[in-house]
C-alpha cells in the first residue's frame, strides 16, 4: 500500500470528530435549506440566506454557507463515452509536450485535434463560432489536421471522449499506439518553425534581455536592432539574415549567459582604445611609467601634465633611454617627470631618430615626389634677366 494512502487515512481518523455537533442557529431551517437545494441544486448559498431571513432567520451568512455546503447534493453530469476511428483525432491537455515535439515522436499526427478553451487555441467564440488562434491555424494548415474545441464551459478533465480501442479495453497504451500509428498522416517534409522571434537591442552592454535572462552579443553590434530566435532549447540572435550568437537557452531568472568570445573581443576593443590615448601611448612604449605616474600622483602631481611631460621625452629621447631615466627616477624615490628630464639631460643626447609615423597613418600616405634641381637654377636666371638694365 502506498504511503500516502496510510497517511490520508491516519490524518481522516484522527480528525474525525466522535462527538455531536453543537445546535446552531441554522438548524431550525435546515429541512428548508434541503427541500430548496433538492429542487434547485445550483442555487446560490446567498439567495438561501434571503429566503430564510424572510423566515426569520437572524444568524450570519457564514453559518449559513457553511450548512448550504454541507446540504448540497452532489452533481455528476453523464457523459456519452464516444469512439473514432483509429489516427482519426488527438486531445491535447497543454501540458510540456507541444504539438511538433510530439508529431515528430508519433512519426505522424491524427487528422484531427481536440482542444479545451484555453486562450492559446481559442481566441474568442461566440454560440458556435469560432474563432482560432492565426498561429494555430497556421500550425494545422502546415499539418494538415482539423482543430477541433470542446463544447463551452467544458474543461479538459471533462472531455468525454475517452476512446478505447474498439478490440476492448486488454491491450495497453503502447500496444494499442503501435497498432495506431500507421495510421496517422505522414509528417511534412520539414517540421513547422516554433521559434519565438522578438527585436532586441543593447543599448551599452553586451548583453540583450530574453525572459528575464541576459545573452551575450558581440560588441560591435551593440546599438543595432537584433532579432531573437528562441525555440525550447536554443537562443539565436541575428543580425539581419547572419547569426551573431547562439547559446543554450535557460529557463532560470536573472542569470547571464556569456559567450567568452564577446567578452574577449570586448577586452580587445578596450585595450585597443586604451593604446590610442596618450596615456596608453606612454605605457605601451615604457610599462615602468605606469609606477611613476602611480607615484606621482599620490605625491600630488597631476597625472595628465606628467604624462604630457613624459611624452615629449618620449619623442626627444627615444623609449630606451626613458625607459632607464624612469627606472632611475624611481630607484632614486623621484617619481617625476622633471626628475627624469634631469636625468635625461644629464647624459649626452643620442643622434636623432627618424620620425615615427606609426601614430599618424595619414601621413605615411603623403607622396612627396622630389623635383629636378636645374629647374631653381632656371628660376633664378630668369630672376636675373627681370633685374638686369635695359
């Protein structure tokens, strides 16, 4: 015997109360209150309570409530048990197992479907007509089966068509399934698409919201609308027809879910706006002038003038010679520019270095094309001839 059915009959018998109920006030029309729920089963409890107050009647309508509950006979409405022929009809209850998961399962579908009034397949119905979900009939048109809803006002616990196999009720569900299925419709030649597409947009982060979880995008596409497609088991962002991102879609709350790509690139991106400042210039050509800058600021210097200072030094003397100037300057405890200009200046100036256009692209691309030098001569001897007397 299952545990549960030992439990729920120890709890029964020791709340089963072995002592008579105290009178109440509601006694006196309780042979009232049967008769009218007899003739009239549905009645509401609070039309009772005015019709016992017109009988004088003074205790609350709680009390009575309570002995109406108690009085009410118990309704069972009949049910006709129908049979379709085999593959003929589905009922679907909406639980976790959907339409495509399961025609792809059966390896076909039935011919038609049975659906209670839930608001996923029946938008709005008025007396018998009906009107459907456009995605379900979409669904239906891609299967070629017939949606079909249950009467109003019946749930799914009420359907009544329980269908057993004609041959009797000896042969188990999976028996019966393996003796139906070659019946069923064939399956199209390509499942219908359940995605669920949204247009997304990051506005500063990597990452874009899909219920209530955060996926991650690459940062150049960070601004731009996106679409989202998601299925049970994927997240798919595209941008326009091209795939940016896929990820494993997770049914948690508040979670990210990060593409360690995106944040690579992101950290690239960042590193290499960092290079293009000065202060990245400085350290990419001297790392040790990070510490100095460090010190000096600590020391009340200003971080943006000792760095201006450092950079002229920079293009003066070459990073070799600041680099050893810097590590000086600190082994000396001066971490300032003007200590490293000190010490710089302090030894003989190297020969100057060519020109380092790395920093200015635009000007590797100038084209200086050199001139003929006979052609100045001929400029001045023509300047001479202007000048001479006449």
């Amino acid at each position: 015997m299952h545990p549960d059915t030992v439990r729920n009959a120890i709890e029964a018998q020791r709340f089963r109360s072995t002592q008579p109920l105290r009178p109440s006030i509601v006694d006196p029309y309780a042979e009232f209150i049967r008769q009218t729920l007899d003739q009239y089963p549905r009645l509401r409890a609070t039309r009772i309570y005015q019709m016992v107050r017109d009988r004088g009647y003074a205790g609350s309508v709680v009390q009575l409530r309570r002995q109406v509950a108690r009085l009410r006979p118990s309704i069972r409405e009949p049910f006709l048990r129908l049979q379709t022929f085999p593959g003929e009809q589905g009922q679907i209850d909406w639980a976790h197992f959907g339409h495509v998961h399961a025609f792809q399962a059966w390896n076909g579908q039935p011919r038609a479907i049975l659906y209670d009034n839930l608001k996923a397949a029946v938008l709005e119905r008025r007396g018998s007509q009906i009107l459907f979900n456009p995605r379900l009939l979409e669904l239906s048109a891609h299967y070629h089966f017939a949606p079909q809803p249950c009467q109003a006002l019946a749930g799914r616990d009420q359907v009544a068509h329980q269908r057993r196999w004609p041959g009797g009720d000896g042969q188990t569900v999976e028996q019966v399934f393996a003796e139906e299925q070659p019946r069923l419709l064939p399956p199209p030649l390509h499942p219908f698409s359940t995605d669920r597409i949204e247009t997304v947009r990051s506005h500063k982060t990597i990452y874009v919201r899909f219920d209530l979880n955060d996926y991650s995008i690459p940062p150049e596409a960070v601004g731009r609308p996106l679409t989202l497609a998601a299925s049970d088991t994927l997240v798919r962002i595209l941008d326009g027809a091209t795939e940016i991102a896929r990820h494993q879609r997770t049914y948690d709350r508040h979670q990210p879910v990060l593409d360690p790509a995106h944040k690579e690139a992101l950290l690239k991106l960042k590193r290499k706006a960092f290079h293009a400042t000065p202060a990245g210039r400085l350290e990419q050509a001297v790392p040790e002038s990070e510490t100095l800058l460090d010190l000096a600021f600590t020391q009340g210097e200003s971080a943006g003038r000792q760095t201006a200072q450092l950079l002229k030094l920079l293009d003066q003397y070459g990073p070799t010679a600041l680099r050893r100037a810097i590590v000086e300057a600190l082994e000396r405890n001066t971490p300032r520019a003007s200590s490293v200009a000190f010490l710089l200046r302090r030894k003989p100036r190297p020969a100057r270095l060519a020109l380092d256009l790395s920093h200015h692209p635009e000007a590797q691309a100038v084209e200086v094309r050199p001139h003929d030098l006979e052609i100045y001569d001929e400029l001045a001897r023509t300047q001479d001839d202007d000048d001479s007397p006449k």
